[in-house]
C-alpha cells in the first residue's frame, strides 16, 4: 500500500481540504481510498505518513498551538482518530516500531536561534 497527502477542492471556490490517498499496490485496478486527515498535519521536515507494522492505520505528525509536534494515529476502518502522544514542546524528526510493534520510537527536538548584532564603536 502507498500512502500520500494531498488536498482536494472543498464545495466552494477556494476551500480545501487536507486527504490521504491509499492506493492498494495489489488492487491496482480499483479506485484509492480517501480519507480526511487531522487540519494540524505537519507536512514537510519530518518522515511522511507511515503505516502501522498490522497496515490498519497511518501515523503522521501534528502540530499544536505552541507549534508542538504529535503523533496522531487515523485508523483506515473509518473509526476515528487519535493522538496516541501527548508531548507537551519540541518537534517530532521521526518515528517508528519496534519489531515486535509493542514500543515506540520517537525523535524529538527543538532548534535555538539567537541573533546578535555587532558595531564597531571605535570610530
């Protein structure tokens, strides 16, 4: 199975909505699944959606008010989602299962920036 985001027009002009695709590699032949995806999906600077190791769900990154990263877990039978993390600063860098998917990896962080100015008052 392939999985990708992608936003599809809305019922107006100008309005979108944030999708995955899901396309069955062995049901080429058949039209791909789509779903609604959380609106804080993070796309961009982090590893895309991934599947569950048992291919019933997709986890991807989300972002918060305080520009926090979390995991959000969306299953494909259509029940709804949830945010298996709850992680409350920093970004997520990337994510993924142990072999025997009981544990979670995640790779966080954050970037400082700090700007300095520098004059020369000798003159």
């Amino acid at each position: 199975m392939l999985v990708g985001p992608a936003s599809i027009a809305g019922s107006t002009a100008g309005n979108y909505r944030k999708v995955f695709g899901i396309l069955k590699t062995d049901e080429l032949g058949k039209p791909f699944q789509v779903f609604d995806v959380n609106p804080q999906i993070v796309i961009g600077n982090i590893q895309g959606p991934k599947f569950t190791l048992d291919g019933r769900a997709v986890v991807y990154a989300i972002s918060g008010e305080k520009n926090q990263y979390n995991l959000w877990l969306q299953p494909l039978d259509g029940k709804p989602g949830r945010q298996p993390t709850h992680f409350p600063s920093d970004q997520i860098y990337g994510f993924g299962w142990s072999p025997d998917g009981k544990k979670l990896l995640v790779g966080r962080g954050h970037q400082e920036s700090d700007v300095v100015l520098l004059r020369d008052t000798s003159k």
